[in-house]
C-alpha cells in the first residue's frame, strides 16, 4: 500500500517535471532552426551544435539533472563512427571475468542495451542492472556535457571518424530510417550540402571532433582520443589499451590465454552483424530497428559513395576545420 509520503514524492516529481516540460518549449522557440535531413521535425541550434528536438530535450535534461560519478566511464562519439563498436569492445573488457566469448549477454542482447545514451535515457540510468556495470555513453558536445561529468573526474572515451565516411554512414543511416516510417530520405547532394554547412546531427561534425581532441590534450589521463581507422587496422592493441584505460588491464596469464584476441573476435563487425539478435526488426528505444546499426562497418566506403568532387571538398573543409590542431583525419 502507497503512503501519503510516496504520493507527496510523486506529486514533487510531476510537478518538477511540468516545470522542465514548461521551461524547455520556452527555451527552444528561441533557438535557431534549420531544415534537417528529410525529417519532419526541424534541427535546432543549441550551444554552438545542430539537434533533432527529441536529443535536445535529452542533452538539457542531462545537463540539469545527471549526476556522473568517479568511477564512471562515459564513451562518447558524433553518431555513425563506430560507438556501437566500442560500447560492444567495453561492455567485453568489463565483463571478461564473469563471461566468456560463448556466454556473454552479447550473443543475445543488443549492445545499446547494455550502455545506454545519457540524453536518450534522459535522468534515468541505471547501468547494466544485473552487473552494476560503470559504462555509460553520449554524443553530446564536450562543451555541452553535464557539468557533473567534468567535476566528477570520471574517465572519458571519444572515438571519431573520416568525415568521408562518417558523411556516408550517417547518411544511409538517416535514409534507412525515413524509408521505415514511410517518409522521403533527401538526396545525396542535398544532405551533402547540410553536411558541410556543419547541418547534421550533432554537427558541425569537425567541432565536435575538436572539442574532445583538445580538451584530451589538455587531460590525457582523464580522456582517451581514438581514431576507428587506427582501431580497425590494430584492433587488439586498441582494446588493451582501452582496458588499461579504464582500469582493467589484462594479466599477463589472460594475454596468454588470448582473451584480447578472443574479445576482439567476439566484437568484430562480421560476428557481431550476424548474430540473430542484431538482425531484427527490433526497435532499440522505439525507434530505430536493430538491424540498422549494421551496414558494412568498413574503412573507405565512401569511395563507393561519393564523387572525386565531394571527397575533394570534405577534405578541404577537414585540412581547414583542423589546421593548427595537431589532428589529421
């Protein structure tokens, strides 16, 4: 039986929850807006970067009520460049110990299950609820992250992309999903043209890269800087890395035993895209079918893409965007 304490806690939270609801439409009729790629919903510019009012109202409810803690790990990208990849290779490295390459709940679970996006969870998150697992992930700027993220001290994973090929998945991402719900994708020239204007999800996506870059320069123990073409071509490096990172090195009795390789194996984007689970039609947070977050998961397909024209101008807005950072993509 509910006491008159717990109908006076929900009354707070209702309450707390119109005041936010209240204040939010507030706040974004007052923000800039921009035709996004082919959705019926407009972008809206909030701090400096472009977003589908559905994350927006994740990325504000974040900020105002997330509380990140030290022992925390938040694994952060621009969407299309591998953070389903890295959430698979962590959620491995962390539960080495309790699974194995043929036991682990990712034969059978949908890896954003198990480390679920701050804005799209908005202030409900619990980590992996039967492993207390400290993983969590965003594709929030770093200029816009939570101020407990910082303040907490907690460790920090970004992992970027070629703008050709992250353009190109992003891309047929968007386009899959609209075909889904019936609605019509934009051409590749139109999405192009928003993409260089800095015009997709979370964009601009070289200030993005930017934020996290230098602020891993000036913190190289708090953040870790990964490139998915570096991670592709030494994937086994990486991933101990990584475990050193986040403080779960191997020992030298599991390197022995190849538990990195094992890891690296289980987690590949040929295992991973086969397994049953991720062939569904499934929707992950109502939304977005399993299957869609593999597509080929190769480096350079954007040759097959996009003309010498375009891969000539993204390359001159990246060389441009980066120059005096010390990164090259």
């Amino acid at each position: 039986m509910e006491s008159r304490l717990d109908f006076v806690s929900e009354d707070i939270e209702n309450e707390k929850e119109y005041e936010f609801e209240k204040s939010f439409k507030q706040m974004i009729s007052t923000l800039p807006k921009r035709k996004s790629w082919g959705n019926r919903e407009d972008f809206y510019q909030y701090q400096g970067f472009w977003l589908h009012p559905t994350f927006l109202k994740g990325v504000v409810s974040a900020q105002q009520r997330f509380q990140a803690q030290p022992t925390d790990t938040i694994l952060c990208s621009i969407p299309k460049t591998g953070s389903t990849w890295l959430k698979s290779l962590v959620f491995a490295i962390l539960t080495r110990t309790s699974f194995d390459d043929s036991t682990t709940p990712l034969l059978s679970k949908f890896p954003h299950e198990f480390v679920p996006f701050i804005e799209l969870s908005h202030a409900d998150l619990p980590t992996y609820p039967d492993m207390g697992i400290p993983v969590l992930a965003t594709h929030v700027p770093y200029s816009s992250l939570p101020t407990s993220i910082i303040d907490s001290g907690c460790k920090l994973v970004y992992i970027c992309r070629n703008p050709k090929d992250s353009f190109v998945s992003l891309y047929h991402f968007n386009s899959t999903i609209l075909t889904s719900q019936n609605a019509q994708p934009p051409g590749l020239d139109e999405a192009f043209e928003l993409f260089c204007e800095g015009v997709s999800i979370y964009g601009p996506y070289w200030d993005h890269v930017l934020g996290y870059w230098k602020a891993s320069l000036e913190h190289p123990n708090k953040i870790l800087f990964l490139k998915y073409e570096e991670m592709k071509h030494d994937t086994i490096s990486y991933v101990k890395k990584l475990a050193d990172f986040i403080g779960y090195s191997f020992s030298s009795e599991e390197q022995q035993k190849e538990v990195p390789e094992k890891i690296v194996k289980m987690c590949s984007f040929e295992n991973l895209s086969n397994l049953e689970v991720n062939k569904r039609e499934e929707m992950y947070m109502g939304m977005i079918q399993h299957k869609m977050y593999f597509r080929k998961g190769k480096v350079g397909d954007w040759k097959n893409c996009l003309t010498s024209e375009m891969a000539q101008r993204l390359d001159q807005i990246t060389h441009q965007k980066l120059s005096g950072s010390g990164l090259s993509l």
